[in-house]
C-alpha cells in the first residue's frame, strides 16, 4: 500500500511538471505582467524589497510551532481522503488541504479560520468587513499563478505585516464573517485574470455606478368598449418632414453606435493564454442567516460583492470553513454559472468530516446547540475515526485590530486604486491638514491624462465641510456642508469666493429663521427661494444697477459704495385664508421707475388674473412728506368684476403701505448682500486656516485634554487637597491680634491655638444650629400642610389632590436631605476639631511650644 502511494505521488509529480512546462513561457510572461500592474496600482513604495523570510516568529504561541494530537489525526484523515480523491479523480488538480504555516508547520486549512467579531459597529456588516480588508491589507500576487500557494499564513500574521495573496485575504475576511454571524466559506477556484492580478483598468469605478432604473410596466391592453380618439388633425407633409429627420438622426445614431463599438473593442482586454487556469481564493456567503436574501461571493482584493452567475468566477474546487471541508463534484465548464450552493447534497459536494455532514446554513440555532450537546455526551461511536471526529479548534491567536490600526485603514495610510477612466485615492483621517480622506478624479480618455472632474470627500473638519466637487472644463467648484454651519450653509456653488461674482448658496433652511433656502447671485442679480414662511414668499428677485449711474432715487443714496436697486419682484404662494383676487401672487418694485405691479392669485375657472399698478407721484409734486393720490395713479383690473372702481382712499392707504414695504424691502437687499459678503469672507478664512475638530475622548490628538490627563495622572488626590490647604492660612486672623512677631512667648502661642480651635468650634455649632432650625420650620410646615388637608380633604378636586400630594412629597424630600446632612455634620465635627489640632501641633509657628507634648 505504501508504495503504491509513492508510486502515485511520483506520478502526480511528473504531471505537474510537464503541466508547468507547457505554460512556462505564457507564465514568465504573466509573470512580468503582474508585477509591472502591482507596482502601479497596490503596492507601496516599500512592497516589492519585502521579504517573509526575514518576519520574526520566534514570539509566536506554541500552537503556531507544534500540531496537537487532535491535528495530527486530522491530517492523517486528510490524507486519506486525498488519496481516495486521486484514486477516483485522477484528472483534476490536488487538493489544497494542509499548507504549512508561517514556522514551517502544516496546518488544516480549516484551522486556519479564527471566527472572530470585532468591536467596531462598522465590521458588523458584511460589506464593512470586505472593504476593510481590502483597505487594510496589500495584495501580493501567487508565487505560480497556476498552483495554490505552498503556505497559508495565520490572519494574525497577515494583519502583522499588512499584505496578503488572495488565500491571506480569504482567510481574514471568512473568519471576521462568521463572527459577525453569517454563513461563510474560503473558496479555492479559479478565475478571469484581471479578478486574479487585482486589475481594474477596465472597471467602472463604484462611485460612478449608476442605480439600476426600475423597469416600466408595459402598455395596457386595448380596449374595445374604450372612448374613440379625436381624428388626426396633422400636417401630412410635416409629417413626412418629421419621418426625414428621424431616419437621419437615427442614421447618425447608428454610426455613433459603430464608432462606440471601435472603442469598447480597443477597451477589452486581451486574450488571456493562462485563461480558465489562474488559481484565486474568494469568499462565498450563502443565504439564510443574517437575513441574507440570496448567496454571493465576495471579492476580498476589492470589497466587492459579485453575483453566483459572474463569468470572471471561472470554477471551483473546493469550499471550507472553521468546521469542515467540502469538495466540489459539479461540471464547471460554463464557470460558476450552474452551480448550485446546496453543501448537504452529497452528490454535488464531497465532504471531509462526515461526522458533522449537516451544513450550517440548515441549522436553526436551537438545533446546533442540541447538535453539539448530542457531540459531547455521544461517545460509542468513537470507535469510528471519519464519522465522529469533530474539527479541532482553531490553532491561531484571537484577531486583535487596534483602534489607531482601524482608523488608519491602508497600508501607510494611502492608498491608490486605477479604474477605467478614474483614480481613486484613500487617506487615513487626520492624515491630511484639510482632513481630505477620499479624492476620485475623472478623465476624459483611457490613458487618464485629461482631467474632466475632481471629487473630494473630507472628515473631521469644524466648518462641516463634508464633499467639494470641481469640473475641470467649467472651473465650477461645489462645497457640500454637513449641517452644522456657522451660517447654516448646505451647498455652495462658484468659480471665485470674491464678491459680486457667480454663485449658488444653499441653506438648511430649519435652521433659519427667515426660512431661505437658496440665493443665486450674479453680476446684477440676486434671487432668493424660500420655503415655510408664514407670509407665503417662496421667490425674492432683486436686479441692480451699475455703479457711478446718476439714477434720481429716493432710497439708494445711503451708501456710496452699494449698487443701486432698480427693481425688486417677490413671488407668493396662495394664501387659502383670503379670497383669490385679494391674494397677491407677485409684486413688483420698479425703483428706477417710481411703479410698483401687483398681480394676484388666479380665482377658480379664470384665465385671467387681477392687476393693480401703482404710479408714485416725483417727490418734486410732494408738499413735504405727504403723498396725494389722484385717480391717474393707480390702474386696476378686477377679473371678471363689472363693478366699479375701488375707493380712492382704499387705493391711498394700500399705496402708503407698499411704500412703507419698499423701504423696508431695500433695507433687507442691502442685508441679503452683507451677508452673502459674510458668507464669501468667512469661507475663504476657513480656507486658508482650515482646523480639524477632535474628540474630547480621543486623548491621543486632542493636545489639551491630554495634557490634563497627564497632569491629573501624575498628581496624586493627597497632593490636590494639599495644594488646596496651602492656599488658606488657617491662623492669620489670629496673628493680627498677637501682631506678627517672629518670636511668641509660650502664653501668645497657647492664646492663638485657643482662638482659632474656639472659633472652629463656634462655626461647627453654628452651622448644625442653621441646619437644625431649618429642618424644624420644614417639619413645622408639613405639619400645617397636613392638618390643613384633613380638614378640607372632601372639597378638594382630584387635581387638587394630586397637585397637594406632589408639594407633600417635595416637602418631605426636603426634611430627609436637611436630617442627612444635620447627621453627616455631627458626625464630622470631632474629625475636623482633631485635624485641626494635629495641624496647628505641627505648625512651625508653634512647633517649639507644643514640642514637649
């Protein structure tokens, strides 16, 4: 038997080198290939000299140096399995079943998963987990891009040293998945190259993804019984004209089709002579726990998640976790495509440990406990090795990431992904003054030299500056706040932070209290939009005119440096309180003009609305201040009215009113303009001084808090209420009276000791005799208070009741604070007579008198 096993292996052997020799060529290639892409796209400046030979493993537990008896037997049972598998699959490749570790020692791969959950909220979720993973660790690729690796490092090592191949990466990843809850497995298969040499020059950025569009529901069916439509009343010939420019516009549709087609073919990549043989670990997560609808598998070099049905999956050949071993018996020649995830189907997927054949995801938790329990007290069926060996407990120390290390995400704290089109750059927090933490750029071509846009993500910022987007072609900049601002800001749009220049400014409007949502201001215009407002405004339309104009106006002569205001439109949203046509809908200020226009609501079934403009006299027709109104100076058009004109009066008094909202009016541009004045200012310091905001609790970073932690460290309490005591000189009172000589007689001392511990003793009475007086009226209070409801208690009201009962319990919370601290004061008197007397024994203006006692 044993030769026989020797005989094979040699054959296996041979296979395998005939099998590297036909590829060598297309390999050394790839080879070359892979490295040229790594350099580029993941590895750090450092990545290529590192050498795993030179990692210290001498500190390592003994479990990573030596196999325990329950492992030793797990590889013997793994090797007879192998050889059952060679025996019956004689055409496939080996098994990837026990590499050695990173001290030389084989290990089951199954051993090698550490289901851990770690304390941070973000790696509860599954795509948490990936793209910390992927951030995290730096991929290097397989030393034979054809053959599993001979090694598989434990995750703790992984973590260590940040870098990984794709099994590293499956590892880590599988086992913070299952200590997050979900029902995951390594997978050892194989796929398309660019899935394998983490290319993704031909990739869609995520961040440029568009959501999928939700399909529209097709056209009715028609109806019979339906109303006819009206006859075709159109044009025959524009007809035919239309039918010409349709038929030329889809003619040069389809050239912009072909010419696209061009494109999309000089795009894919090219052929690939190691196509369907390049080895890749992934991670499967089946459906069912952690309510997930539907199995997929993860890409742990990009965080991704890709469908079953993935023609980059190319095959699989096997799957494991932390508790057994499966081997994958389904034809693969269409890839992943029709395969089906069903590990308990003996038939499809050959398991290792029959013992514990139940899959995972089939068990309910109550069953696996029952499971496991049934394990534990069952012991006759030890007799048979395969059907009752359990998976021995994973060989590798708890996974540890530190916070520092979590914040810190990437490798050296940057990192840089090409995609098509794009670059993605990552930064860990606080790493960057301006707290910029994500920056994607967008070309316009493949060989990304034309910059289109620039997408920055920031953090951590105290002026709430959360995103800024730059269009290369239009030098439009957008800052995006998170709310918070000092000014409420939401969006702010512009070429240039100087004033009187093109921008948009959005406010969350909540937390304004004229409600402005939006101001868009140009070189002689400014509109505001509003929302909530009591008064109904939604729009605010103010046009200026040019400086250094003489235009004769009344109210622009307040300052010289301001525009002056030619008109001012405001819009209003109907008002249901008032009747339609005396609902003003706009109005509008013609300054330069001496007019004002007011429009009002639509009523129901008109087309029309109602009008009123109003002409102002010149202020040279005024006798003084006083307005006179002729009927020349109004115009009204009532909607649908026959009646007559209104009121000379009513006309006089509304026009005095406008006047009056005129000037107000003005006054608020002239304050929508030094506020946006306000606003450019204010941006453009905190541009210039842009500051970080740190948490009081991050004692690390925030200096301040740090350094009274230190300093509160390093003083003991005895030291603090020392320093606090030296401060009060307990006996100056007392010196005065004696006159502060440096010498007392032995009578001076013994009078000053017995003043001051007199006076402590007075104060200490004094002091319970207040809290004892107090606590006799409180007492004295409650008791009158109960008297008094006894005797009115059948004509009182349940409210009054209750309202006595609260002012009762209050009362008596009161008395039983003031008994404690009566109590505690009695307590601590004697204490605080005795310290003191200790203190003024010790005391070296008295020391030499008291030195005998």
């Amino acid at each position: 038997g044993g030769r026989m096993e020797v005989l094979e292996e040699k054959e296996e052997e041979e296979q395998r080198e005939e099998e590297l020799k036909a590829l060598e060529t297309s390999d050394i290639l790839q080879d070359v290939e892979t490295k040229v892409s790594m350099e580029q796209v993941c590895v750090p400046s450092d990545g290529p000299d590192f050498d795993w030979s030179s990692s210290d493993t001498s500190q390592l537990p003994s479990s990573y140096k030596t196999n325990s008896l329950k492992e030793k037997q797990l590889l013997h049972i793994a090797d007879h399995f192998l050889q059952q598998y060679a025996h019956l699959c004689p055409d496939r490749k080996p098994l990837f079943l026990h590499p050695v570790n990173e001290c030389g020692v084989e290990k089951f791969v199954s051993t090698t998963v550490r289901p851990t959950l770690l304390p941070y909220t973000e790696l509860y979720h599954w795509d948490g987990c990936a793209s910390f993973v992927s951030d995290y660790l730096t991929m290097e690729p397989l030393e034979s891009p054809i053959t599993p690796p001979s090694s598989l490092y434990s995750p703790t090592t992984v973590l260590k040293y940040q870098r990984g191949n794709c099994f590293d990466f499956s590892v880590l990843l599988c086992s913070m998945l299952i200590g997050a809850g979900y029902d995951a497995y390594c997978v050892h298969g194989y796929a398309a190259r660019e899935i394998c040499t983490l290319d993704e020059t031909l990739e869609l950025c995520p961040l440029l993804r568009k959501p999928q569009e939700v399909p529209k529901e097709g056209m009715k069916k028609s109806n019979k019984y339906r109303v006819k439509p009206p006859p075709d009343l159109q044009s025959k010939f524009e007809l035919q004209q239309e039918a010409k420019k349709k038929a030329e516009t889809e003619a040069a549709q389809k050239n912009k089709e072909r010419e696209e087609e061009k494109v999309t073919e000089v795009e894919k990549p090219e052929h690939d002579p190691l196509h369907g043989l390049r080895v890749h670990a992934w991670v499967l997560v089946l459906s069912g726990k952690k309510d997930v609808p539907e199995t997929f598998f993860i890409n742990p070099f990009t965080g991704n998640s890709h469908s079953t049905t993935d023609e980059h999956f190319l095959g699989i050949e096997s799957v494991w976790n932390h508790r057994n071993y499966w081997v994958n018996m389904q034809d693969c020649r269409n890839g992943c495509k029709d395969l089906i995830f069903d590990l308990g189907d003996t038939l499809r997927w050959e398991i290792l440990l029959s013992g514990s054949s139940k899959p995972l995801q089939l068990l309910s938790d109550a069953e696996e406990e029952k499971e496991f329990s049934d394990k534990e007290t069952d012991d006759t069926e030890k007799e048979e090795e395969d059907m009752s060996f359990d998976m021995p407990p994973s060989w590798v120390a708890p996974i540890q990431i530190y916070p520092r290390e979590f914040e810190a995400r990437c490798s050296e704290g940057r990192k840089v992904i090409l995609y098509k089109k794009a670059k993605l750059e990552k930064w860990a927090p606080y790493l960057n003054g301006n707290g910029l933490v994500k920056r994607l750029t967008i070309y316009a071509d493949l060989d990304c030299t034309e910059v289109v846009e620039v997408r920055e993500w920031f953090k951590n910022r105290e002026d709430m500056l959360d995103m800024r987007e730059v269009n290369k072609q239009t030098q439009l900049t957008t800052d995006y706040f998170s709310p918070g601002h000092l000014l409420s800001l939401k969006a702010h749009t512009y070429t240039s932070l100087e004033p009187e220049t093109e921008y948009t400014m959005e406010f969350y409007n909540a937390a304004r209290v004229d409600g402005l949502q939006k101001r868009v201001e140009t070189a002689n215009e400014m509109t505001e939009y509003f929302a909530g407002r009591d008064d109904f405004l939604h729009v605010r339309y103010m046009e200026f005119g040019k400086r250094g104009k003489k235009i004769h106006l009344a109210g622009t002569r307040t300052d010289v440096n301001s525009r002056p205001i030619v008109q001012i439109k405001e819009c209003f949203h109907r008002n249901p309180q008032r009747p339609a046509d005396e609902d003003v809908a706009e109005r509008i200020f013609l300054i330069t003009e001496d007019m004002i226009q007011l429009t009002y609501h639509l009523k129901d079934k008109y087309i029309t609305a109602s009008k009123k403009d109003f002409f102002k006299a010149a202020e040279g027709d005024r006798k003084g201040n006083e307005m006179f109104m002729t009927p020349e100076m109004c115009i009204t058009y009532q909607a649908g009215s026959s009646e007559k004109e209104e009121k000379l009066l009513h006309l006089y008094e509304l026009l005095q009113e406008l006047t009056a909202e005129e000037k107000q009016l003005k006054q608020q541009v002239r304050q929508s303009e030094a506020e946006a004045l306000k606003i450019l200012k204010i941006r453009e310091n905190e541009e210039t001084n842009v500051k970080l905001s740190v948490s009081i609790y991050n004692t690390e970073r925030n200096e301040k808090r740090r350094q009274q932690y230190e300093a509160v460290k390093n003083t003991t309490e005895d030291e603090l209420w020392g320093r606090g005591e030296q401060d009060l000189d307990y006996l100056a009172p007392f010196l005065i009276q004696v006159g502060h000589r440096e010498k007392m007689t032995k009578g001076q001392a013994l009078r000053v000791r017995d003043d001051c511990l007199t006076d402590l003793k007075h104060r200490l009475i004094n002091k319970a005799n207040i809290i004892q007086a107090r606590l006799e009226k409180a007492a004295e209070e409650l008791q009158k208070k109960d008297q008094w409801f006894q005797q009115n208690q059948n004509r009182l009201s349940a409210e009054e009741e209750d309202d006595f009962l609260t002012r009762r319990s209050e009362t008596l919370f009161h008395i039983q604070i003031l008994a404690l601290r009566l109590n505690r004061e009695k307590q601590t008197a004697p204490q605080k007579y005795l310290a003191l007397e200790e203190k003024l024994r010790r005391d070296p203006r008295l020391a030499e008198h008291f030195s005998h006692a």
